[in-house]
C-alpha cells in the first residue's frame, strides 16, 4: 500500500510538474513600464515582459502575435497602451526566457 | 589546484588557437536547471553562471554549473546580479567573493556585474541619480578586484549604459543587445560612453543542445588571440601579511572574506587573519568558518552546532569537522603586532559542548616568528565546556610579527565555537618604561573621589595630561592637569571607578609618569 502511494505522488509530481504549467495570464493591461530596454506590463498581479522586435530597427514593434504588433503605441516620446485596448480583458500567453523573465507570446481578448 | 589551472589554460589555448572563429556563449543560472555540459560545449565556449544576488541569495546550482561546465571544458565564469536599490555596493561585493571567490583565477572569464533594473520597482535610471548609481558600481567593481586580483566586467542594457556616462569605461563592457545576431556589432545606443564591447548577449531566447527552456546567448567581440589574452593569466593578488596592532577585537560579525591568496576555499575574517589545516588526514572540512557557512568545504553544516550561535551579536568563529578524520587539525591565526609594551590579555569566549571530547585539544599557540614556528602554547582546553565561557591568557611577547594560532584536534563530533575575541595591552613594568620616578600619587589607596600628585622637584613644565587605564587596558578617564608648586590634583568621581587596580599615564612632551593606583 506504502509503495502504492509513493508510486502515485510521484506520479503525479511528474504530471503535474511536465503538464501543469499554467503560462497564462488573463486580466486587463493596467501599467506599462520600460524595463531593461523591454516593456513590463503589469496585468493584475503579473508582471510580463513585452519583448521589442529586435528586426525592427525603430523599436517600435514587438515579438507578439502579428495582431497585436501594436500593443502599445508611442505618446510623448514613451510607449504607452494602445487607448483602444484600454479597458479589454486579454489572455495573455507567455513563456519563460532565459532570465526567468515571463515573456509574452500571444495575446488574444478574452471573452471573460 | 595549479595543475588544474594550468591544464584548464592550456585545454582553452588549444580550443582557440587552432581557426579564427566567432566566439559563442551562454549566461545560465538557476532557471536553466542543471545542463549537460558536455552537450553544451561543441557549440559554446565559454558561460556565465550565476552566483548571487543582492547579499542572501546563492544560486543552487551555481557550484555544479562551474564544476561541470569546467569539467566538460567550457570556459567559466561567475556573475553577481545586483541589487543597488537595497544593499551596499560592499556587502554585495563580500557576498559574491564569498560565494564565487574560488571561481575567479586565471583560465575563468572575468567576475561580471549584472546591472539592469530589478524584477520589480522602479528603474535604476530613475532610482539613483548618475553619480550615486556610478558610485555604487564603482565601489563593487574595486572590492571584487581588490579581493581577486580580476578586473571584472560590467554587464548592464542600453539605457543604463548611456546612464552611467564615462567614468566607468575602464571596466570592460558586456552589453545587452538582444537583435539576435552574434555577428551585428551593436549600435552605439547600446555602448553609452564605451568605445567598444567586449561581451554583447545577442539573445534572451536562445535554445542550446545541453539545456532544457531557452537561454540567454552571447558573443566574444575578438579572435581567439583576444580571448586567451582576457582569460589568461591576471595581475595575481597580492598576498601580503597584515598585522593588526594591540588593541585588537572582534565578534566575527561580518561576512567572511574569501582569501585570495589560497588555493582552497578559506574564508577569513578579515585581512589578519589566516587559516590552514593540517594533522594526520587533513581535509576542506577541517577549515574554520563563520558559524552560519554554508559553501562547499563543509558537508551536514547543521551537523554537531552548538546553541546558542554567539555569545556576543549574532556570528562566532566555528570549527566544524564532520565527518571526522580523527587527527587532523584545523587552525585560525590571528596576525598581530605585539611590540606594545606591557602584558597582553587575550580573551575570548569558548563553547564545545562534548562530554567525552577525547581524542581532542584545543589551543592557543604563538609565534613570535611571524608564523613560522608555534613554541609558546598559552593554553589548553581539553574538556567539556557546554555553555560559552569567557576564556582569558596572557603574554608578555613584544614581537611585531605575532601570530596567535586558535587550533583544535578534533574527534569531530560537536563543533567548536570561539566568540567576543580581544586582545589588550595592560602597562607593566612601570620602573622599565618610566624614566622619570620622581613623582608620587596620592591617596593610593583612593576613595574614587580625589587624586593628588607631588613632584619631588619642580617640573619644568605646567600641565600634564593624565590617563587612567583599567587592567583590560581601556582607558577609563583622560583629564589635563594643572601644576602647581609641584602639585596637581583631580578629580575621579565622574569616571565612577569601581574597586580595583589602575594605571595612572601622566605625560608631558616627552616626560611619562607612570603609577599603580588602587581604588577601594
């Protein structure tokens, strides 16, 4: 019965540590930051990192889906949310870069 | 250990001397788990682990990334991602060479400090002004070279690059310059004030053979040739010996500091202090440290502590020796000038709470040779003493190169704690020192209240400055006197002297009055 057991919680350690990553995010975008040359964005209690297209040499683009390329939008020389996004519920899908940064890849509203 | 050096130099010569190539890394820290270096290595040569992180943090696999990565022949080195917004530059420089400090020699890359803005918080460009920023950068940058003897490398982004401005351009540059491409040299928006890059990290998503997730990836700007030049052999510390002077205390408050001029892993004090270790099977383990090590020489650290940890703030000296190769020793020495005159009080507080402590001593030894033979044993414990007890013993030795050696032979079971050192002087030989007699005080006994004083004959002087010492050498009042016809008077009341023996110290120019006084 003992080994049973510890068959089990290894199981399911393994589960849920190869498949039960959760690496989404679904809120509203309510902070933009520069950070380290990148953007944060804050959506409720994470903290996500907008990577810049390194391809575009006006650093104004962004390494998310093509849909969202404008995210964020340049005003007073800052970039700032998109004012058409404001106020949108977004899953945000990201992954962890090699800082351990939480690196968007995707978003997409959400009907939440 | 110099072999290895050696056979580590040499393995990275014959990597890079062969063809002109570009120069491939990675930079790796606890996210990337453990790598299979031998996978990473046809690929990338060289890597940066990560060490530490403000003053609390050591990465939990910094020790196999170096020992493993070295091992499969990728060029190592160590980074320290800093904290400025919270700690000093110093405590987080003695933090990274504490950990790290046995990772940077010649054959590794250079120590880098990782500058960029924290994970949370404000930007460092709008935390600190430039000057403070530059300060702090500078003063880790001095501290890690100074206790290394390796010039390290900054690596920081753009904007905090053109933040810094030129004074630090004498560090050389790793630059976070994500585009992707390990053969674009980076735009001068990214360089600041330096004129070139050293380093550039052209990815913060790359994939590598070897390691799980993705990685950051970096270039070596130069040929092979330059890159042997910067891992090849540096300025060497300089080993000097420090004596400090009498007198001398300490608690073992702070963090220990790696000794540079050592091939193990020795963590010391401060700069008068050494250790080594000896015996019949002497190991790593057999080294002391600062009671709360947890690093690499010391295996079940937890493993026969005593409690509590100090008997003065929070940290003691800790002897640990586990498991226990019976017979080897381990010694802590004290470098120190003892050429003041008069007895040296040496004291400390002693724990080894062990009730059958045989095969065991510990002692305290001196050399008045500056280390090279121990002839005076002041002391010996060799019994229980289960609680933290103050231990004192003396010496009249007037070397300038004293070494007080705190050595122990353990069977290595429960540790052994030394806490609250110090080292006084207590003026003897009063009739040696004095050369002027002529002088008497009086009441002696005294009351604590009132001190007279006679000259036998007019001084030609009219003042006189008295200093009253207490037997541990402190001195407990200092007061100028006037004289007249031949006499001072003084008042004590105010120093509140307790019943017990005193110096009295009258000096005037270069006449020394000295007396023992007694107050009841």
């Amino acid at each position: 019965m003992k080994k049973t057991r510890i068959i089990i919680a290894i199981l399911s350690f393994i589960g849920l540590t190869a498949f039960g990553q959760d690496n989404t995010v679904v809120g509203k975008i309510t902070e933009v930051s520069p950070y380290n040359d990148q953007y944060r964005i804050t959506v409720g209690d994470a903290s996500l990192v907008l990577l810049v297209d390194p391809k575009d040499e006006t650093h104004s683009t962004f390494e998310i889906n093509k849909k969202y390329k404008n995210i964020l939008v340049k005003k007073d020389g800052k970039f700032v949310l998109n004012p058409k996004y404001a106020d949108k519920t977004f899953k945000i899908e990201f992954e962890i870069n090699g800082k351990g940064w939480k690196c968007i890849k995707t978003i997409e509203p959400s009907k939440k | 250990m110099k072999k290895q050096l050696l056979v580590i130099t040499a393995i990275s010569f014959f990597s890079f001397c062969s063809t002109a190539q570009t120069i491939l890394g990675v930079d790796v820290s606890s996210y990337q788990g453990t790598p299979t270096w031998t996978s990473v290595r046809p690929t990338r040569l060289f890597a940066w682990a990560k060490a530490t992180e403000g003053t609390t943090i050591a990465d939990a696999d910094f020790v196999y990334n170096e020992t493993k990565g070295t091992a499969a022949k990728v060029v190592m080195g160590a980074y320290h991602f800093a904290h400025p917004e919270t700690n000093t530059a110093t405590a987080e420089a003695n933090y990274f060479v504490s950990i790290a400090g046995s990772y940077i020699k010649a054959g590794n890359l250079l120590p880098a400090l990782d500058l960029e803005d924290p994970p949370s918080g404000t930007a460092l460009t709008s935390y600190f002004s430039q000057s403070a920023l530059v300060s702090w950068v500078q003063t880790w940058m001095t501290a890690v070279q100074n206790a290394t003897g390796v010039k390290p490398i900054l690596y920081t982004t753009g904007s905090i690059a053109n933040y810094l401005g030129a004074s630090l351009t004498s560090y050389p540059l790793w630059t976070a310059d994500p585009d992707g491409s390990p053969t674009v040299t980076p735009s001068k928006t990214y360089l600041g004030s330096w004129p070139t890059w050293t380093f550039k990290q052209y990815s913060f998503t790359g994939t590598v053979s070897g390691i799980s997730g993705q990685v950051d990836m970096d270039v070596f700007n130069g040929d092979t040739a330059a890159f042997n030049s910067l891992i090849g052999p540096t300025v060497p510390p300089v080993c000097k010996t420090f004596y400090t002077t009498v007198p001398y205390s300490t608690s073992f408050e702070t963090q220990w500091v790696y000794d540079s001029c050592a091939e193990a892993t020795q963590r010391l004090p401060d700069k008068f202090w050494k250790s080594s270790i000896g015996g019949t099977t002497p190991d790593y383990d057999d080294y002391w440290h600062r009671d709360d090590y947890t690093g690499g020489d010391w295996s079940s650290p937890t493993n026969g502590a005593y409690s509590p940890t100090s008997s003065n703030g929070s940290y003691s000296a800790r002897f640990h020796n586990d498991p226990p190769p019976a017979g080897s020793t381990g010694a802590l020495d004290l470098y120190i000038n003892l050429s003041t005159a008069g007895t040296k009080t040496i004291s400390f507080d002693y724990i080894h709470n062990e009730a059958s402590p045989a095969p065991f001593k510990f002692d305290v030894v001196l050399s008045t040779d500056g280390g090279k033979t121990f002839t005076d044993t002041l002391m010996r414990i060799s019994a229980q003493v289960s609680t933290w007890t103050t231990e004192s013993v003396t010496t009249t030795a007037t070397s300038s190169t004293g070494v007080i050696r705190f050595i122990v032979t353990d069977k290595g079971t429960n540790d052994v704690g030394v806490d609250n050192l110090s080292v006084t002087s207590t003026p003897t030989g009063i009739d040696e020192i004095t050369t002027n007699s002529d002088m008497v005080v009086y009441p002696n006994p005294t009351d604590g209240t009132i001190l007279n004083g006679l000259f036998m004959a007019d001084p030609a002087f009219s003042t006189m400055e008295v200093h009253i010492y207490d037997m541990m050498g402190r001195d407990v009042l200092t007061q100028q006197v006037e004289i007249e016809r031949g006499r001072f008077s003084m008042a004590l009341a105010n120093a509140h002297l307790v019943a017990g023996t005193y110096m009295f110290v009258g000096l005037s120019g270069s006449e020394r009055f000295m007396k023992t006084v007694v107050v009841k």
